[in-house]
C-alpha cells in the first residue's frame, strides 16, 4: 500500500474515532437529569419546557421533598432550575419543601451541604461507597453519609487504635466527629478515616509554639459540632418513634375492622352449609397476615381477604376438630 493510501485510511480511521467519541459524549446521562441528547432533543418539542421561570417556582413551592426529586431528574432544564447551588430562590424552594414536609428536618444542613443535598442525604437509599446496597438508608451524621455495615467497617478506625499511632489523639476530647461502637466488649470511640487524615495535615502544618491554641480551638469545634450532630439523631428518633407509633395504630384500627367483618361473616354459611365460626376464621394463614398490616382495610381489600378465608376455612375447621377427636380419645384411654 503506498503512503498516500496509508494516510488517507489513518485519516478515515482517526475521523471514525473522533465521531465516535463525539456519539458517545453527546449520549452520556447526566446523573441528575437521566437524559440523552436525543431527549433532550424531543423534550425541546414539549410545552413544559416553555413554562416561564417564575410560573414554575410558582408550581414547586408546594411540592414535597420527594417530588422536587423527581421533577429534577426530568430533564436537563428543569435539572438547572433546582440543582443551582448558588440560586437563593433554588435553595428557599428546597427549604420550605423541608420544613414544611419533613419533620424531623427542622435543622439547618450540616456544614458544607446545601438544602437540595441535605434532602438527598435523608430521602435517597443505598451506600455512598459501594452502592451495592439499595436499600440502605440510616445517615451517620457526625460523618454525614451513609453507608453499609461493611463499607463503614472499611472506613472508620478506633480511638484506641489511633492512640498508639499518635499523641495527636491522645486528647481526653475529640479533634474531630464520632460515632460510638461497641469494640472488644465496650464503647468505644470511632472516627471516619478521611477526617483523621485531613487533621493530621493540618496538624503538620502548624507551628510548633501554635499547637496548643490550635488543639484548643479543634476541640471546641468537634464540641460544637457533636452538638449538632446530637440534635439530628434526637430529631430522627422521634421521627421514627412517632412512625411507629402512628403505625401500630393504624394496625389497631385496621384489627378492630376485621374483627367487625369475621362478626359479619358468622351470618353467613360456609360450603357445608354451616354457619361460620370465629374461632375457626381466626385460625386461618390470611387472618393473621392481615392483621399485621396497617394499611386500612378497604371494602375492595376485605372483598379479596374474604375470599381467602373461604378457601382457607374448611381446611383450619377439619384440622381443628381432628385434633379435638385426638384429644378426647387420648383423654378416653387415659381414664
């Protein structure tokens, strides 16, 4: 081949992979928006997108958290409308979705989050290391992520063990954030390993005569910090103890609803023709599934629940009067 042929096909070549390239960059999904040029191309079709600016603050200052979410991801303008950092309109939007909505993030974000990130940080699932845990949803505060049992193992280390390390942490007061863990049969303070390296270059960092007011001035920071960190965790749980209080009552409602339709239900006769007992519809799998949930019970639920007893009903009647027949002639031998 001569070298004019050999130029022209390492220019075609070199082309193919510039377009390549330029396919694969206009394609990339953005992680907020989740969308490609081609809809992007489509959405600029779609009325929605000609919503003026001020309509559509208008339209989120009464959505919840969780749906700002999703109208974020739904394309790339509405992503630059509610992602904007440095927007005061964007960030107020996120804190009255908030305050108004999530009660048990009445606080401001922690340092160095803004209210859109906050948000994400209590409604989202999944481990911030791995992500190979979706389901993953208690927040660390003092750390500030979240994070599977495995992953926070990997990514914490013991007081005692930085004790032996360096005199940095010989403190009787933390420098930085903490959790406590039980280690060895006791509590035990453990810290987020990028934290403690991060302290330790500033410490190297430091003056040797300018240590101790430095030391002092960590430990009021770390102290006012486990503060805040404090008030999250106490806010969270009362969150959750309300949940599940507000659960089992619906749980209780729904019960004394059943209860009130098995009453119903003794009127009507079973395939035998006999009248339905109680004891026997109290004995069936469906019974006991159903009144371990909360959700209320509806007359299309208790339509499908009912239909379930009936099935259920004669297998739990038999049983139970075979096992009384082998009671009493057990009883019958023994006298």
């Amino acid at each position: 081949m001569s070298s004019r042929k050999r130029k022209e096909t390492n220019n075609k070549k070199l082309k193919f992979r510039k377009l390549e390239n330029a396919t694969v960059k206009n394609t990339t999904i953005n992680n907020d928006s989740t969308t490609t040029t081609d809809n992007h191309i489509e959405e600029e079709k779609s009325p929605a997108l000609k919503i003026p600016p001020e309509i559509f603050i208008k339209m989120c200052q009464n959505l919840a958290p969780s749906d700002l979410l999703s109208l974020s991801r739904v394309c790339k303008l509405y992503s630059e409308y509610l992602c904007s950092k440095e927007s005061s309109t964007t960030q107020n939007i996120w804190r009255n979705a908030r305050i108004e909505h999530l009660t048990s993030l009445i606080l401001p974000p922690p340092v160095g989050f803004d209210e859109r990130d906050y948000v994400r940080l209590v409604l989202e699932r999944g481990c911030h290391f791995c992500n190979n845990t979706p389901r993953v949803k208690k927040v660390y505060w003092a750390f500030c992520f979240r994070a599977c049992h495995n992953c926070l193992i990997k990514n914490i280390i013991s007081e005692s063990d930085l004790y032996q390390q360096s005199v940095l942490f010989r403190e009787p007061a933390p420098l930085v954030p903490y959790i406590i863990r039980i280690n060895n049969l006791k509590y035990e303070r453990f810290f987020y390993i990028k934290h403690v390296n991060e302290i330790y270059l500033e410490w190297e960092g430091i003056n040797d005569h300018d240590r101790t007011d430095w030391i002092n001035r960590k430990k009021c920071e770390c102290l006012e910090y486990m503060e805040k960190v404090d008030a999250h965790e106490k806010a969270e749980y009362r969150e959750a103890l309300f949940k599940t209080k507000e659960k089992e009552l619906l749980k209780q409602i729904r019960a004394e609803a059943i209860e009130q339709k098995l009453d119903e239900m003794r009127n009507e006769t079973d395939h035998e023709g006999n009248h339905y007992q109680k004891k026997y519809l109290k004995g069936c799998p469906s019974y006991n599934n159903a009144r371990a949930q909360s959700r209320p019970l509806t007359e299309r639920s208790w339509k499908i629940l009912k239909g379930k007893l009936r099935r259920e009903y004669l297998d739990v009647a038999n049983s139970y009067r075979l096992e009384q027949e082998l009671l009493t002639k057990a009883l019958v031998s023994i006298n």
